[in-house]
C-alpha cells in the first residue's frame, strides 16, 4: 500500500479524555467510579518517538473499508504514514512483514506492532474517499477538505494514478505575476489556467457532462504542397498551465494517451471536479493491444463521466468499482482531428473540441503577438521561457485559493453570477439552434470560472481579458468544424432557387427600383450579368453565420464573387442616386 506521507500536513482531529466524561455507578452496594479509558493523540508525547505508532483509524467511504493509519521510522531516520487494513492487526506478524518491506527501522517487529496496537485505543477517526471534488457543502481537495466536512473527510491517494496530484511548491502571487504578461497575449493560456476552476462550478450549476479541449498543429504547406503540422506551439505549455493550478506540472507530469480503459476510469475519479491534462494523442494511435482505450471513446467516457458498468460480482472488488466524475481536459496531439478518414459525429465534436494552434514561427498559443516574422518569434520565446520558469516552481495553489474563496461566498450569490455569465456569453457568439447552444456552453462555463478568478484576486488577468480570449477561441473553434465546401454549396443552392423565383429584378442603369421583399437585384457590371446583395443579406443564408467569411473566400476562389477595384468584397454602386456597397456575384458562373 501508498505511503501517506502527506497527511503530515492536513488538519488533525484532537480528541481528549475530556471528551469522554467519568460518571459514577453502583454495583452490588459499593459506589465505584468508572475509569475513563486513555485517548491517544497523534501528538501524544508517550508515543511521539516510537518506531511505530497508530495516530487514527479511517473508513473509506467509496468502498466501506476500514484501515489503521500507521507512523513508522524509516531507515533514513524520517517518519513515514502507511494504512493498513485493520482485519490484518489480527496477525500482528503481517503488519511487522509490510513495515519492514516499505522500509521501517524496527529492532523487534512483531511486539512493536503488538504495543502500538495496544496503546492505539482512543485514536481520533476520520473517512476517506478517492473521489476529489464536492461532496455536499464541502470540497476534497488532495491535500485538504474545505468546508464542514475539513479534518472528517480526507483524499486517499492510494488508487490514484497521479503522484504529481496535488503537489505544492512556490507561492501563488508569484504564478499569477509571472503568468500576467504571457496571459495577456495567449488566449489558449487563459483558457487552460481556467479549466480546474471551470471544474469546481459543474456542480454548482447542475452541469453533468464535461468536455476534452484538444490542442493540436495547424495545418499549413511549406511550399512543396505537403501538409504539415506544427510541433512547437506551446500546446504542452498550456496542458501544463492547467495542470499547475492542482499540483506539479513538469512536462513528465501530464499523462498520454497510451491508457488502458480503467486506467482512465481511475484518472478521472481522481480529477473529479479538478482537471487532467493528457499529452502527445499520437501516442496511442496504431496500437493493436485491445485493453488501451481508443482515442475515439476516451472523449466520450471522459465527458460523460461514467466509466463501464461492471456486474455486481466484479464490483466486490473494490478495484473495480463503478466509477463516475465530471471535469474540464485538455489534450494535445500533433494531427487535427477534423479531416482524417471521415468527419467526427456531432456528439464527438462536442465533448472533444478541437482548437487549432498556430505554428511556433507565427507566435504559437501566444496568438495576440503584434509584430511580424523575428519580431513575433523572439517576443514568443521570451514568454514561453517566462512561462516556464514560473510554473516549475510555483504550482498547486491557485486551486485551493479559489474553492477556499468559493466556500466563503453565499452560494445562492455565486450560482446566480454564474448564470448570468453563462446567459451573456452565449447571446455574445450567437448560439441559436440547441447544438449551438450546447457547444457554446462550453466557453460559456470556463468563462464565467475566469471571471470568478479575477473577481476573487487570483487570476492573472481582468474579467474583460476573460472574455475577449474565450469569445476568441470560441471563434476559431467553431470555425475549425466548418466544410468550406459544404457550407459554399448550401448558399449557392440558395442563391440559384431565388434566381429562379424572381428574387433578383432586372435593373437597368438609371433606372429607381424598390428592392424591399426581393434579395437583391440584377444589373450588368463591366457587360457582365451580375447579382448584387447586400452583404447581411448574403450572411443570413450561412448557417451557421459564423461561417460567412469563410463562404466568401469561398465564392471568390470559384470566380462567382467579383471583388472591388480597392481588394474589397464588395463594391460601391449607385442605386436609386446612392452609391452603396454591394456584393456582385457573377450570375453566370453561379448559374453553370
């Protein structure tokens, strides 16, 4: 079993003879007082410096086992806690066994377990969980609980496949100051230093379903007409921005994709209501082993929060329990996962969205870089490299800080603010139709955690940055899910049914026409028959509108829109004595 060194630093329940009142009884005439057994406290210097010593009893509540928490002296001279099941005290010889295999200095193993258990009566008990996160008004934390249940309720790491889980080190103004400037040029770090928080507010706002955020190369051609994606964006740095705000965040610290089934399961249940972050997709890609995961499902089971259901039988094992969770990802891969055999289903593209980065020379995930070519590339390596230094060694606070301040506020107040801030962004980008809506929500609620960041003092950067840098991103990863030509097609077909239905008048030169009901209007441009709309018009038969500008460049590759003398796509034409910009597409190209 894990060491449990760590519960060195949580909150330790005292408990004193006092708590346990004498009281007198009678028994055969005699009036006798009762002795009060003697409680042991972790503290208690009688057993401070034993070689061994049991400081408290726990129940796990996930599995209803019950274990003795055991201090030990360690070969090099340090003290060390183990749990250990309690039905094995009954053999006192197989406790000594699984001290001295973790390393204890015992000169007489078996009778210093025997009087450790017999001076261990009164010992303060407390419950355990492997499942981080809300638990009614209180929040597990890895190294603590906030809330009521602080010093009764505690993280078991024992299962949890994650070392780096809540590590600390460093100090939390310093991440903040050190991620101010990077921060304020990068929007995919704004959004990676948010997703742990974005984590927390699930439960608070009903939310059951989580998302993985997929950060990988931009495509581009080198010149010789081969694809080709990016490897030194920055995508790893903002995994790892994520993860810093709950523990360690060394570059070895993220997890990959070579995962087996279960073992996702047991990295989600550990990360409930935090963040994980997965690293290098291509990893497992090309693996015949049936038992890893594939990339297809993990997003999937990561989203939805539930890994296999097991049978009663298999779940007597309590390594194989039923396991579910709700979180915020990010992973990262070289490769789009838009484009390759076939287009992902909707429901995949909702729960792993893919965020495009760009590549390394055009400044990476520190997109906001004004300047151009050396310029970008050299502010880009200075914020990288400032990055860097300062989440090696600061991390693990921002977390605790921001649940330590959740708690602290009237609930009915937080959950209204985050409403609101969920209501706002999604009218902002436009979310009508409910798969719109339901994909929106997804910045939607990492926003609203950004915003309860800055208001809170721990965020390194203000509400308004927040918004900009998610309304951003929602843009470019929407865009990332439209077909050109598929979404071009459409309008065309629409256009060619209004030309037919007379919603495009001839209009001589000169001559006053009422375009009110119509779409627009034909007149000949350069002897050329052309259909003139008005550019709103023309977005109003894109759907999704986010994809206009694409359909435009679209049109103009394909020779039907005929761009201005000044680049524009639209040109200046006097209709009814006004010059107005209009949109002229050639009518005989589109009507082939």
């Amino acid at each position: 079993m894990p060491t449990l060194a760590h519960f060195t630093k949580l909150q330790r329940e005292r408990v004193s003879s006092s708590d346990s009142p004498s009281y007198n009884c009678t028994h055969q005439g005699i009036k006798m007082r009762k002795s009060t057994p003697r409680v042991v406290s972790p503290d208690d210097s009688t057993t401070a410096n034993a070689a061994v010593r049991i400081v408290a009893s726990t129940t796990n509540q996930d599995t209803d086992h019950s274990f003795l928490e055991v201090e030990y002296l360690t070969l090099d001279g340090s003290r060390k806690r183990r749990l250990i099941a309690r039905e094995h005290f009954r053999t006192p010889t197989k406790v000594a066994d699984e001290l001295l295999k973790a390393g204890a200095q015992l000169s007489n193993p078996v009778s210093e377990v025997k009087a450790a258990l017999s001076s261990s009566n009164g010992v303060p008990h407390y419950r355990s969980t492997g499942r981080t996160g809300w638990h009614h008004d209180s929040f597990v934390l890895p190294t603590e609980t906030i809330g009521s249940l602080a010093g009764k309720l505690r993280f078991d790491s024992s299962l949890t496949p994650d070392p780096a889980l809540g590590m600390r080190a460093g100090a939390l103004k310093k991440w903040r100051r050190g991620l101010k400037a990077p921060c304020s040029k990068s929007d995919y770090l704004v959004l990676g230093a948010s997703l742990a928080a974005a984590s927390t507010i699930l439960e608070l706002i009903g939310e059951t379903e989580g998302v993985m955020f997929h950060l990988h190369g931009l495509s581009h051609s080198p010149g010789d007409g081969r694809t080709k994606q990016n490897s030194t964006s920055g995508k790893t740095t903002t995994a790892r921005i994520a993860v810093s705000t709950i523990g360690r965040a060394h570059k070895n610290d993220l997890m990959t994709f070579d995962l087996t089934g279960r073992g996702a399961e047991e990295l989600c249940f550990a990360h409930n209501h935090l963040t994980m972050g997965l690293d290098e997709e291509g990893r497992a890609l090309g693996h015949s082993a049936g038992s890893r995961i594939s990339t297809h499902h993990l997003p999937y089971m990561v989203a939805g929060g539930r890994g296999a259901f097991r049978s009663s039988k298999a779940t007597a094992d309590p390594t194989l329990r039923n396991l579910t969770w709700a979180l915020f990802a990010i992973s990262t891969g070289e490769r789009p996962l838009e484009g390759r055999m076939q287009a992902r289903p909707e429901g995949q593209q909702v729960r792993q969205i893919a965020l495009p980065v760009p590549p390394g020379v055009d400044g990476g995930i520190y997109n906001l870089i004004e300047g151009s070519g050396e310029e970008v590339l050299v502010a880009a390596r200075a914020l990288a490299l400032q990055t860097e230094e300062t989440i090696a060694s600061n991390y693990g606070l921002a977390l605790r800080a921001f649940v330590s301040k959740l708690c602290s506020e009237p609930r009915e107040q937080v959950i209204s603010r985050i409403n609101r801030s969920l209501a706002a962004f999604i009218r902002k980008v436009e979310a009508g139709e409910p798969w719109e809506q339901r994909f929106a929500r997804k910045f939607a609620i990492v926003y609203a955690a950004a915003a309860l960041m800055a208001k809170f003092g721990i965020a390194p950067w203000k509400r308004r940055r927040a918004w900009t840098a998610l309304v951003n991103l929602h843009h470019i990863a929407r865009t990332a899910l439209l077909n050109q030509q598929g979404l071009t097609d459409a309008v065309v077909s629409k256009l060619k049914k209004a030309v037919r239905e007379g919603d495009f008048p001839v209009v001589k030169k000169g001559a006053r026409i009422s375009t009110q009901g119509s779409l627009g209007m034909t007149r000949k441009l350069s002897s050329k028959p052309c259909l003139l709309i008005r550019k709103s018009r023309l977005q109003s038969l894109v759907r999704p509108q986010l994809g206009a500008e694409i359909v435009l460049r679209e049109l103009t590759r394909r020779g039907i829109l005929l761009k201005g003398s000044d680049g524009k796509t639209t040109k200046l034409v006097m209709i009814n004595g006004k010059r107005k910009r209009y949109l002229c597409l050639d009518k005989n190209c589109l009507m082939r």
